[in-house]
C-alpha cells in the first residue's frame, strides 16, 4: 500500500507516542507500507515539527526529530512533482499534500482533515483514511 501521511499525522505521532499516528510512523519506518513522500512536504514535516511549541508538547529535541524525519526520509519513496493540480482545495497549504498522493500514485492519503480535503482526492482515485483506517488497512 502507497501512503502519504499530511503533516498532522506526523506532529500528532510525535506528541502521542502511543496512538495510531504513531503506530503508522512505527509501520512507515519498518516499511509495512510505501511511505510517499515528496521533498516540499518533507520540508514541512521538519519545519513544523522543529518549531518549539511542538517539541514543548512531544518532549523531543531538535536533533531527535531531526533524527526522526530523517528516517522518514531514508524510508520513502521520492515523488517529483510532475503536475500542479492546483488549485483543489480550499486550503491552498493542502494542496502540496495533495499533489503528492496525485504524482506518487498514492492509495491513499492519511489525514486528520478530512473535512478539508472533501471528496477531491477521490476524484484521483486516492483514498482519505484517518490513521485508524489505515492502520487497519495496512493489517489486511
């Protein structure tokens, strides 16, 4: 299964060690899936998870994250943005989440926004699963 994982998902598993964002970190890092990721939402990955009011809550230093989505990154399959789609969505910051599953031929694209991304990605044939759905769909 191809995954791209919104940038939620990856401050989420860093804060709650042991929920299903986490768990979906855990299976990325072991390769129970093809985590797609491309460079721009990499990036957001480390800015978000860098800024200190994220690393106040999840307990982690800067070069333990660092750490982190370096890992991420060894593990991932690159996607280069071949295609703007935009625009798609109504929160312009989605659509490089987006743009991602589209040109990584993603399954699906894991996410706590649903409601942002609406039924868009359907339209490209990419599931919206929250980390549970995945989670379970990773297992089968």
């Amino acid at each position: 299964m191809r995954l791209v994982l919104d940038t939620n998902i990856v401050v989420a598993g860093l804060r709650s060690p042991t929920g299903a964002s986490a768990a979906l970190l855990d299976r990325a890092l072991s390769r129970a899936f093809t985590l797609v990721l491309a460079v721009a939402l990499a990036l957001e990955y480390e800015a978000v998870c860098r800024d200190p009011a994220q690393r106040a809550v999840s307990g982690l230093s800067e070069a333990e994250v660092g750490m982190i989505i370096s890992a991420l990154c060894a593990v991932a399959e690159p996607v280069s943005p071949w295609f703007l789609w935009r625009p798609q969505l109504r929160d312009p910051a989605d659509e490089m989440v987006l743009e991602t599953a589209i040109n990584g031929n993603a399954d699906a694209l894991v996410t706590f926004n649903q409601r942002d991304f609406g039924e868009t990605p359907k339209r490209f044939g990419i599931a919206l699963l929250s980390p549970q759905q995945a989670l379970r769909r990773i297992s089968k």
